[in-house]
C-alpha cells in the first residue's frame, strides 16, 4: 500500500505521493512563472513554501533556496540527484499523512491557503530554459519498421544502428509545452516524386505526424572537451517528461537528404510539463532491448529503461470529448538507454548544460496497436486508421488533439506519471506572400 | 579617401572607422563582461561611456542605455536595424578627427581614459548567448566539388538542392569564441569500409577539417507559427561574424546515415568576435551566384552577397609564425542570400529568436586555392596540400593552428573586415574509460 496524504490524492492520479514530480506554474493570482509540485489534483507553490520557511526542516537546501524563485527549474537541476532526492523526500514527508512535521504544512493553515493551489487554477509552462534539444532514434522497433517501408526489410537499420545510437541535433526554439496548439506547417512537397526533373511544390504539410517519444533534460552540465563515462552518465539527468515530436512527413522525404530532417521537425515539440526524477521512476527500472552486437567499450552498460505504460489518445473536431486510444507501448522500448546517450553525445567532447533536451526517438513496440507514430500505423499511406466515430484517419487532420500519456505502478502503490503531453492541430496559416 | 579618427588606426586595420562592430569584452583591469566597439588597436568600453553620459548627443538610444551593461549583446541586437545604424553613425562622428561632438569623448580625457582600451588589455567572449544554431550548406561550389568526390560529377548536387536552402540543426553549446583551443575530438570510425560486418573503432579523428562559413546573427525575432517574408528577412539580420565549423570527417562518414551529421560537428565551432552590421557590409554588396532552377515564390529574392575577401591561414608546431595561405576566395560564393535562409528556416513556422546562429555553408571557389575545407583540397585524402618549411597535410595535425579573416573595401576608404577567427588543434584527451 502506498504513502497516503493528508490532501486528497485519486488513486487514478499519476501524482501519487510516491512521485513529486517538478514543473514551473503561474496562476490565475500570480502570473510570476515558479516552480511547485504536483499531488493528485493539487500544486504546492514552491516559491511561496520556500519563503515562508517550508524547508526548514531540510538543512540541505538552505544554501539553494533561492532556486525556487527562478522562473525555470535550471538552477534546481544543477543541485545534482543526491540533493533532488532529499528535496523529493522532504516534500512526500511533509505531505504525508503521518507527516513528523505537521508544523510545516499540514496544520499550518496560513502557509496552505497560500501554496497549496487547485491545479485547475494554474498554468503550466516550459520547465526548462532548453539550451540544445538533440534527437535520438534509439526506439529500434520504430527503426526498423520505417527503415523497411522505405527500403525493405533487409535493409532495414543502416549498418551504424547497433553500433552507436544515432541522433541528430534537433531546434529547441520551438519545444513548447502540453497544451500549446501546433500550427500545420506550410513546405516544399514533391507531389510527384518519380516525375523528373523534381519540381517541388509548396502546400500545407499532407501528411502531419506524431512521434511518441521520452525526453530527458540534463542537470549535470560537462565541460567542453571532457567526455561522459557511460557509467556517470545517468548522473547527469536531472529528469524525464513525455515529448511528441511532431513531423511533418511530406517535407522531411524532400528535404532530408544528406544532412537530415530539418522544417520537418522544427515548427513544433510538445512536452509534458512535469519533470518525473529519476528516482521516482526507479523502482520501474528495467532492461530495455537487448542489443545483439558487441558495443564499443565507451558505450558498454546495461541497458536500463523504466516500464512506463505509454498511450496515444487521438480526439477530433467531430468526435468531441471522445478519444480513441492508437497506441499502447512501453518505455522499455528502446535499444539504448540514456546514459549510452550521453555517453554518446559527449564522446568528442561534446559539452551539455543544464536544461538541455534529450529525446529517445519515437517508442514502438513490435503489434499494430504499439506503433508510435501515425507513418507506421499506417504503412507509409496504405492504411487508414479508424477512430471513435466512424471517422477514418491516415495522417493528422485540423482539428485533432493528440494526447500521449504515461504511468508507472499500480494504483495501490501510488501511480507514478507524467500527465499530459496534449496538442491540437490548427489549421495553416493563409499567407498570400507565399503564393 | 575615408574618414578618420583621432584615435590612430594603422590603414592595414580591419577596423577602420567605416566598420565599428560589436563584441562582448573583459580587461586586464576589470573582468566585467561587456560591450565595446574595435577602432583599429583599440576598444571602446560601452558600458563605461554610456554610464558616464556618452550617448548624450543620441536622445534615441537613451530608453535603452541599459543594453550596453549587459554582458552579452542580445538585447542590443533586439534593438533593431535602424537604432544600429544610429549608433554605429553616432559613434563613428564621436571618433572622427572633424567631430562636431569634441566634448563627448576627444577632449574628455578622463573619460578616455576609462574608455579606451589597448586591444592588447582586454579579452574577448561569445557575443551572443546562442539560442539555436543553424548550419546551411549554401556554397554551391563546396556541395558540388563534395558531391562529385563520393557521388560522381552526374550527381554531385541532390535534387533539392537549388530548390531550397539546405540545412541542418547543429549544435550551439559549443560554439566558441576565436582563440578557444579544439580539442581532436574522439568518435567511432570505419577503419575499412569494404569489409563487411561493418565494425567501427573508437579513436582519435583522423580527418579533422575545416569550414570557413560566414555566420550571421539574427536580431529580430519571429513567433512561432509566423513565417518571416523574403522580403522582410534581411531585417532580422543582428550582423555578420567569420566561423570555422570544425569537421570530423572520419566520424561524418559512418554516423550521417540517415540523420545527419551530429559528433562530427557539435565538438567545436569558432566564431570570431566582432559581429559587423549589415549596415558597414552594405557598401560591398554584389550579386551571388545565380540560381539556374525557378525558385518557389518564397525565396523569389536577389541572392544578395557580400564580397568579402576571404583567407584561411595555416600555421603548424614546427612553422612556428610562418603561415601558409590554404585558401582565398570571397563571400559572394553563396548560391543563397541570408535573407532566403531565414524565409526558408521560418516558412513552416519555426521561430528565430535574438542570438540564434545562421551558418552559410562551407564557402569555397572553382579553383583549387579558394576551396573552403581540406577534404576539397585534398580530393578526400588522395592529394597532400604543401605547407610553409616543407611541411605537407591531408587533414590538420596537431598543434596546427588555422585562421580565418575577412575583409572588405580598400584601405585608401577605409577596410571593414571581421579580425581573426582562429583555433589550435589540440591532441585528443588520452582517457582510459573508453578503452
């Protein structure tokens, strides 16, 4: 049986006492952006906790309380896991039930009435000032299954695959948080591709896509030049949130080619806006896919991976409130795990600040209803998807909200969640000085 | 014959009074970071002649005063181009030898005095906190002269090419400022390409390059969803600064695959300090090269070139200050304007934010002196490229130091150059968790 708390948590929430999870909040009394947590349906207002002495009961923070004034969690994520961790404790002990310290919060009624805020009285934003925001596509089911639509299934991965896990450096300008609508994008398009010679076209993006994907943002920063031990690397997260890394697919098979995915990427990320610590997810803990090569020494660890349960809800303008689920996966489904990423990333020297943005490529587990973005779902545009409604679906269309999920444990343990990494397709921009 | 100054600027300067460009400064006797100006061997500190009224005779930058005591110039690029250009005038009237304005700071000696700088005294930094860096690839004799060594001449430029300004994301937290040593980055290789299973090494780069591109910074910011007209997109033009985008070729062969280029690139690239205003290039702009396909109606815009004379020196360990010139060529070698760049980088919705970095792609010439990277020089490492003392290289070694520099005009009006953007490679970190 899980902690229980003297607030009132549904056992539906992903916000259980077992997780304290970190976001950055403005509410309809204060438009200053701080940082608070989240338990069941309610926020404690960190900013004001802090300043009015909830934490003297934790020694460890007094030094970094002025991390809770920040209008970004980048400062806090610099303390480093051991400092998260008591931070994370103190607050599930203040908040618990049987707290030893109910002076601090629960019969403080001054310090409730003025941090503890119903979550449908605030706004959530961007946790993160995002430095660079680097795009990986460790998800091998997802590799293998476009690899072979596009080039059949022997050649399915490229020979580097296994070897390193291949990333690209993707726009971080555009990451926006759940909730923000995402604008169809206008690009070049080669209506005809075995026409020659190509002439492309500029339309709205036909064929708009989702990636589900997990995002990890970087705490631990590492100086230019001085490479990341695989076996330190998971130090340097400071914690994980859900990311839809929509794709625009018509642009990207005209544009990619030689130096990869660019306006098909950068109109729009869309993360959840809860930073879930790697200690919350830890008893989740898991092995990811097993690789059959033998890795370079520098990227030999195991391959951990936490079994988030993740689902794809997709809504429309017509069909309302109801959503149709198109997508049931796990986290575990990744062939590398974050610290071989980082290890990756920082092998030439690469240098990481605090805040930046990790995305594990898009999650797909090997059966039709675990495919993580619409392409696979879809098979390059053979397949229409059915939806609630008798509606039919093969790409996005105006209107759709695109709602990824993702929880840990069971309900008696207490739910360990992100919410929500929500959006909703608007419409494309009419610019005559495009025609 | 161009104006001068009171100040003494040798003719040879790049930094004559027709330029006046803007960097972020520290001095032996203050390790503030600030703004200043270059008039040739010396620097105006900003910060201290805009606190001890120096902007009195310019009434429209008095509302943002504060911007020259920031210690980056973003928010003096956000400025805009008009209010530049006053002040960039304003200041060029304060140093001319005929100033109508000999109060503010000719005969204020005191304010000299605290003012101007030795170059020899002070320290330059990034000027800009990079949001996001963008390389294009807009040197249509590198793509070619690249394409033909692995492709063949019949297909050395892709289809898209002369339809849309190719790019990729890359990689902001390490750029660096000129003087900045480069580590030789480390990176999975493919020692033998034919054998198969492919199998890659880890090692020190082998293929270590350069790119001499020009950057530009952009000033005006666009919100996400709204693209930024042709027409409108020279305006967010902040300035220009000469860059080295430092290549692992080696890396970029076995990791480019589908994604792009990613450690090959995001190990180091140097910028030089002084951002030059649209504004001082203007005199020396000239027609790019001419696009032979029908652009769509969104790039439809002159290719407008700045005809920069571009050089790239080499000095090794044992050449000591004897440099050998690798390459000349100009800054007109663009097949894309700037302007077309951002257009192309926002027409999905993408915004740009103050500070982001435009790359143009390696810029290089049709003859063998003005290639802008070895792996052109060298034909992919068949050829050696001789050196000053009898030295010979394929690709740089150790202790190699290159140097870019840029100049325009002549010295009779007066040159408007950039200064030196400049690195010294490093050996590769010897670090046994790798192994």
């Amino acid at each position: 049986m899980g902690r229980r708390s003297w607030l009132p948590i549904a056992t539906s929430s992903p916000f259980s006492l077992a997780n304290i999870p970190f976001g950055i909040i403005s509410s309809t009394t204060s438009p200053v952006h701080r940082p608070a947590t989240v338990v069941g349906a309610h926020v404690l207002d960190l900013k004001v906790f802090a300043e009015r002495n909830g934490f003297s009961g934790l020694e460890a923070i007094h030094p970094h309380l002025d991390v809770f004034s920040a209008a970004t969690l980048n400062r806090f994520a610099q303390l480093g896991r051991p400092l998260h961790g008591k931070v994370r404790t103190y607050l599930q002990s203040v908040l618990a039930d049987d707290t030893p310290l109910p002076q601090i919060l629960r019969d403080n009624h001054d310090l409730r009435a003025a941090a503890i805020i119903p979550l449908a009285d605030i706004t959530t934003h961007l946790p993160m000032e995002i430095g660079d925001y680097t795009d990986f596509f460790a998800g091998i089911h997802h590799a293998s299954a476009v690899g072979s639509l596009f080039r059949g299934p022997a050649n399915a991965l490229q020979p580097n695959y296994k070897h390193l896990p291949v990333a690209y450096h993707s726009r971080a300008s555009s990451v926006v948080v759940s909730g923000t609508p995402v604008r169809r994008p206008w690009g070049q398009i080669l209506l005809d591709p075995t026409a020659e010679p190509k002439i492309p076209t500029l339309a709205p993006c036909r064929r708009l896509d989702i990636e589900l994907e997990l995002g990890a943002f970087i705490g631990k920063a590492n100086p230019l030049g001085q490479p990341v031990p695989v076996a330190e690397a998971e130090k340097a997260i400071f914690g994980y949130v859900l990311m839809n890394d929509w794709s625009a697919r018509d642009l990207q098979t005209w544009e990619y080619v030689p130096l990869g995915p660019f306006n098909a990427k950068n109109f729009a990320t869309t993360i959840s806006p809860w930073v879930v610590l790697p200690d919350a997810l830890e008893p989740f803990a898991t092995a990811g896919i097993e690789n059959d090569v033998e890795v370079l020494p520098y990227l030999r660890a195991e391959n951990k991976q936490y079994d988030i349960r993740l689902k794809v809800d997709m809504k429309t303008a017509k069909s309302g409130e109801e959503a149709t689920t198109v997508t049931e996966t796990s986290g575990k489904n990744l062939l590398w795990s974050f610290a071989q990423m980082v290890a990756h990333h920082t092998i030439g020297g690469c240098n990481m600040r605090a805040g930046d943005l990790l995305g594990s490529g898009t999650i797909s587990g090997t059966d039709d209803r675990s495919r993580g973005s619409l392409l696979e779902q879809n098979q390059a545009g053979r397949k229409t998807i059915g939806l609630a409604g008798g509606e039919e679906r093969k790409f996005l269309a105006d209107g759709d909200t695109v709602t990824i999920t993702g929880v840990c444990g069971s309900e008696e343990d207490g739910l360990v969640g992100f919410g929500e990494c929500s959006g909703q397709i608007l419409e494309a921009v009419e610019t005559p000085f495009f025609r």
